[in-house]
C-alpha cells in the first residue's frame, strides 16, 4: 500500500498500480508521490515482470489538479515522474478506461504500451484552462501522431474516442470487458514475448508534413484562440521538438507552460471552470421524468429539443393548432438535421424526436412532473396560464416560467400555489445556449428550485440561481451595456466603431449586430412595456429610431446594418448615420469622435457597476454567477473570466475611479457607484474574494 489514493499490488508478476483518488483521479501532488513511491518499488522487485497502470472509478485520470496552480509546481513534478516512469526497464501498460485527459493522457503516452475500453475519451484540454500539456505532451504526442495533428489536438482541446485513438496509433490494444483483467492479459503476453520496453522519446520526431506547419496552425487558430496565449505556446512547443532533442525542448514547454499558469487568461479560465462547478442549492430535489412545455414558438420547441435529448418524456402544449403543428415541424426537423450532421445515430434521433409529442390543451399536463411556461411575453398572457395550470396540474409538479423580464411573482401569484413555481429562463437557441437563468421566486421552495437546477444540469445547462427583479442579472445588465452603446452612438461613435471596439476586446458579437439578429422589433416592444425605463429620450433612442423606420434588423434585410440575400454580416447604411446625426442634432447632442479605448471602457464599466449593484441587492448571489451568466448568455471572453474577473484584473480601484471619471463627463445619473464598490476598493477587496450574498 502506498497510501489510500494508489494502490499496489502484484498480481502473479505484474505490479499494478491502481489510482483510488475520486471524484476524477486527478493527480494531485500526494498522488504523484504516491505513484513515484510505487514505480520506484516495482522497479526494484525482481519478481516483477511489467507493470500496469489502472484509474478506479469512471475515469482513468483526468489531469492534474486545476487547484494547484494558483501555486508554482511542487514536487514531485509531473513531467518528472513520467520521465522516471518512461524510462523504466520493464514494460509499463496504461489500461485506458472513460476519461484520460491531460496529465492522464501525458501519462498513457509516457507508459510504454496502452490498452483502453470502448467507452474511451482521451484528449488534451490543457488550452481550455488557458495552459498547455507541460508533462511531455508536446515532446511525445507528436512522435506518435505526427506534427499536424499532434497540433490539432493539443491546440482544439478536442477528445477522441477509441476508434480515433486506435488509427493514430495511440491505442495498441482494444480491450472488452473488465478494463484490469484485459491489460493484464496484455501484460503477460508482453512478458511472455519478451518485448522490451518502448519508450515514445526514442521515437524520432516526424518529418514535418509540410515546411509552414507551424504557420498553417497559427493561421487556422480562431480569432477567440489567439486570444489565449496557451496556442501560440503549444505551437512553439511542439516548434522546438522538432528542432532539438526531446529533454531540451521538454524544457522550452516547462518555461511556457508556467508563464501560461500566470497569465491572466489562464486564471480567468480556471476562474470559470470552478465557477461552473459551484454546488446545487439546498433542497432536495424531485425526480422528473415527464415535462410539459406550454407555448410551441421558438423558444417552447427549443426547450422541448433539449428536453427530448436528454431523456425526458414531452408533452408539448400550443392551444393554436398552426403553431402547434410548427413547433412539432421544427422539432422533427431538428432531430432529423442533427442525424444528417452525425451529431446523433439515427436510432438516438428517432428515440428522441418520438419523446415529444404535441397536445392542444393544458389538461394534457394534468400528470407531468414539471411544466415550463413559453408563452409570450406578456403578465397578462402568463398569468391566464399559470392560473390554469395551478388548477390542472397534479400536487407538487413545479410550475416554471420562461419569462425573461417579467415579475415571477406576479406570475406565480396566479397559480394559487405560488410555492411550487420558479423561474426557469432560458437563451435563445434554447436546446444550444447552456446558459439557464434560474429565479427564485418569494415563495419558491428549497426543493423546487433545486429540483429546476437539477432539471438544468440534466439538460447540459449552466444554471445560475438569481433573485426576481427587473431583468434578473444578465438582462438587467444588458440594459446598463446597451444604455452606453446607444448614447456613443449619439455622440458620435458609428455602429461599426461600436461593434468592432467591443469584438476586439473579445465579445463574440458586437451589440449592434446581436441586436439585428435578434430584431430591434423585440428589444422595442421591451422597452414599452417596462414600466420605470429611464426617463431619458436619450436612452436607447437610436434602436427605437430604427424601429420607427421600419429597420427590423436582419428579419428584414435592414436594421443598424444592410444586409445582402442570404449574408449573415451587414454592411454599413449611410441611411443609418445620417438617421442618427440627424437625431443628436434634435437632442441637441454636440458629437465628437470616440475612439474604441472609450468604446470599450464605457460599455464594460456599465456591466461591472451593473453587477456590483446586483450583488449589493442580493439578485446575484456572488461574483463568479455574473460572469457565468455573460460568459455563457452573452458572449462576454472567456478569456477574461466575466465582468466580474475582468473588475478585479482592472482592480476596484481603478474602476471607482474611471466610473467616477464618467461621472463628471457624463453626468451622474447612469454614473454614480455603487456604496458597495466604494467600501471594497477602499479596503483593497477583489470581488472574487466576497462571500456569497446567498440572498437568492
Ligand atoms: N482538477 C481538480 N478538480 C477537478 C478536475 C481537475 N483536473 N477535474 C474535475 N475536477 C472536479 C470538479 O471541480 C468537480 O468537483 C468534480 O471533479 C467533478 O467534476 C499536467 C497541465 C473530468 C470530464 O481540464 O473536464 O492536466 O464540484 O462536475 O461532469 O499537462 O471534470 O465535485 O467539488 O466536471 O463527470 C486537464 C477537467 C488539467 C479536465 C468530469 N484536465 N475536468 O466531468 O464532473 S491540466 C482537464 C473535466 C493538465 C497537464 C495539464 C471534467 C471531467 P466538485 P465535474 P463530470
């Protein structure tokens, strides 16, 4: 025994080194010295003949451990131990099972033979925390698969399953049935040949498959890679394996490796990684198994996909049998789209698309465990629903309401049992965007929402418990970024100045053009229906003027932009601007030039000061929630953790300051801190740092 997180033991001549360490086998520093302790004494044993390497639970290793690197490296350090395990004299064998990711994958390549089970899902995620394989990845992968798609992989983050595996010649042996069993069958067939050990590093580096491979993978990264200095490390890693021998270009991706560990990128990457784990809400929730969705429109089909995907039986409810027969249309076809794409085998797709089924009236959900309301977005709508539903639907199904600005508890009143609704706001398209805002509601009970966030979870989503206000977090904060964008544009910023600024600092679509794909109608019809809108005819006056002359947005080829049949990006409209000019000149606005430093700093300070205000009330219950919600419901850049992080980067100091600088040059009404940013950049606080409010 060498501790309770690895195992050793000799099974007639094979050493096995069995990893106990839950919930993913990550290799944690006790377990790298739990493990070089086990090496070192089968190494030493005469009795045994080859060693094999096996993870307890459902994955084999999942990496290191993303909670140490806040920390420089402690020994014994990873790509050490895999260099004293490589370089052992007997064979070692990595049985390969469910998850082998990062130093998990490391470690296989570093073994000197690897068997795996079907349910195989290797890959090298490293550039998703915003770091790089620094255990030997970037010396061994590509002696294995060649430069390209060493680079593919290592840069992508993708994992592959065995067949993949097998082909690049990763997996020597594919095993069924018990994973232990199998490798050590393969073990003494390897003894019994007597074959040696195979060491990667003796391999030869491949030839490049072409003298601008290294270009070629800087150019295909994406706009959102490049961003993340992790890539162009990978690429220069993997650049000096092939120019020098293995131990020093081993040593080139170490450097790299720990400049990435502190770079802002990669902390604001492991700040969302921890951030999406953060644990369900109190309450036990209750099983669902049968859904009803009320309302078949885009967003009703959409949760209906979702729903049917992972599962769950549906019963999808629209009392228009037009728009009834449209959703289960749009429905049917989705599934059949993602069958064609390869997404899901055809068995799979049918399976799913037969869950859903249609129904004209709400007594159809008279038995189902949970009911999502999509209707349209109107108090007067809804609450009609909800009070049918609290007639009609059996005791303790939870009532959920889609709603994305509504009270929930104006709704929820209408049931009559206001105890067992919760808001459940999903991002349109609803069965893609994983972001789920969950609202607590007053009277909502601790096991309604957790059992709505247990619901989101099963669905793949991000869910994030807000508080009932006003736009809950991500909307309200929407207002408060568009409230600035709109006023620059009256000032004299272009739309294109505006959104090119702000996707240059990393948001995935300029404000302009999310607004016309999504049509300014919508936004419109928002605005006049909320009942204490700034009274400013400033705010949002260029959106609202653009509707006023029939400018949709891309549902009908016109909107901040021009667009061309068929073109998904507009093209600037000198009818836009000379609109606009002629809009500041009535509101007596004097325009200047904005340069995008502004652009930028304007439009993000709105969202921090937004959310510090959102913690203050309690809505959100603590920094890391509001930037999961614009991470994942806004495109804010990951690379920059949320706007949240990004306050902290910045330091709270500096955005007190810089808001207070637009407060005298903008005026005070948008600009006046919150007492909460105060009291923390007076004390040096980071916001990460603050305890949850929990008030949600
Ligand atoms: N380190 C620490 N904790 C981890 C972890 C990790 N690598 N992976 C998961 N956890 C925790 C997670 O926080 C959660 O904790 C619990 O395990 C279950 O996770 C040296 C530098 C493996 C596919 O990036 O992708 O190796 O909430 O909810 O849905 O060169 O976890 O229970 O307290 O996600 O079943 C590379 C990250 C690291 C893999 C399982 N590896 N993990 O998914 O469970 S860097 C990764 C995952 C590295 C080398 C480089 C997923 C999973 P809690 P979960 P899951």
């Amino acid at each position: 025994m060498t501790g309770p997180a690895v195992r050793v033991r000799d099974e007639r001549g094979i050493g096995v080194v069995e990893i106990d360490h839950p919930p993913v086998n990550a290799l944690a520093r006790p377990v790298r010295a739990a493990l070089l302790e086990a090496i070192e004494r089968l190494a030493e044993d005469p009795a045994v003949r080859a060693i094999v390497i096996h993870g307890c639970g459902r994955h084999f290793i999942a990496g290191a451990d993303v909670r140490e690197f806040d920390a420089p490296p402690a020994p014994p350090l990873l790509h050490e131990l895999l260099n004293r395990l490589e370089a052992l004299d007997k064979p070692v064998i990595a049985a390969l099972h469910g998850t082998t990711l990062g130093g998990g994958a490391e470690l296989a390549l570093a073994s000197h033979y690897r068997c795996a089970t079907p349910d195989l899902s290797l890959g090298f995620p490293e550039i998703k925390l915003g770091l790089l394989p620094g255990a030997g990845g970037t010396v061994r992968l590509p002696r294995l698969v060649g430069i390209r798609r060493a680079l593919e992989l290592m840069t992508s983050g993708t994992p592959i399953g065995i067949a993949a595996a097998r082909e690049l010649g990763l997996v020597d042996h594919e095993l069924r049935g018990d994973v232990l069993a199998g490798a050590l069958a393969f073990a003494r067939e390897r003894v019994a040949a007597g074959t040696p050990p195979r060491r990667t590093t003796d391999l030869p580096m491949p030839v490049p498959e072409s003298p601008a491979v290294f270009d070629e993978a800087r150019t295909a990264l994406s706009a959102a890679a490049r961003r993340v200095p992790a890539s162009e490390a990978i690429i220069a890693a993997v650049e000096a394996a092939a120019a020098r021998p293995w131990r020093e270009a081993l040593a080139v991706a170490r450097e790299r490796f720990d400049a990435c560990r502190r770079s802002t990128e990669s902390r604001a990457l492991r700040h969302l990684f921890f951030a999406e784990r953060v644990p369900a809400p109190g309450g036990a929730p209750q099983p669902v198994a049968t859904v009803g969705i009320v309302g078949a429109g885009t967003m009703g089909s959409g949760i209906a996909i979702a729903a049917a995907t992972a599962g769950l039986e549906v019963t999808l409810v629209d009392t228009q049998a037009a728009a009834l027969a449209a959703g289960l249309e749009r429905i049917a076809r989705h599934f059949t789209d993602v069958h064609r794409k390869g997404r899901l085998d055809a068995a799979a797709a049918a399976a799913a698309g037969a869950r859903v089924r249609g129904a004209a009236t709400l007594a159809a959900l008279a038995p189902v465990d949970l009911v999502i309301e999509a209707v349209f977005e109107s108090l007067e709508v809804k609450r009609a629903v909800f009070a049918e539903l609290g007639r009609t639907c059996r005791p303790g199904a939870v009532l959920a309401t889609n709603t994305s600005t509504l009270d929930v508890d104006a709704i929820a009143a209408a049931s009559d049992r206001p105890a067992d609704v919760v808001g459940m706001h999903f991002f349109s398209p609803a069965h893609v965007m994983r972001l789920l805002e969950i609202v607590r509601g007053r009277d909502t009970t601790p096991a309604v929402l957790a059992t709505a966030f247990a619901l989101g979870k099963r669905l793949g989503k991000i869910g994030v418990v807000v508080g009932n206000g006003f736009g809950f977090v991500g909307n309200r904060m929407l207002y408060a970024y568009g409230r600035e964008k709109e006023l620059m544009m009256l000032e004299g910023a272009s739309p294109t100045e505006i959104d090119r600024a702000l996707e240059a600092f990393g948001m995935a679509m300029g404000p302009n053009a999310v607004g016309d794909l999504a049509g300014l109608d919508v936004g419109y019809a928002v605005r006049r229906a909320w009942t204490d809108r700034p009274d400013d005819p400033r705010f949002y006056r260029v959106s609202d003027l653009l509707v006023e002359h029939g400018r949709l947005g891309q549902k009908n080829g016109r909107g901040f932009y021009r667009y061309e049949p068929g073109a998904r990006r507009g093209t600037s409209d000198p009818e836009v601007e000379a609109l606009i000019r002629a809009e500041a000149e009535r509101l007596g606005i004097a325009r200047r030039a904005i340069g995008a430093e502004e652009i930028v700093e304007r439009c993000t300070l709105a969202l921090i000061g937004e959310g510090i205000r959102l913690l203050e009330e309690g809505i959100a219950a603590r920094a890391s929630d509001v930037d999961l919600v614009w991470c994942h419901g806004y495109g804010f850049p990951r690379e920059r953790g949320g706007p949240m992080f990004h306050a902290d980067t910045l330091g709270l100091a500096h955005v007190l300051d810089r808001i207070r600088h637009y407060a005298s040059a903008c005026g005070p009404r948008y600009w006046t801190p919150a007492a909460s940013l105060e009291q923390l950049a007076a004390r040096g606080a980071r916001l990460a740092d603050e305890a949850s409010t929990g008030a949600t």
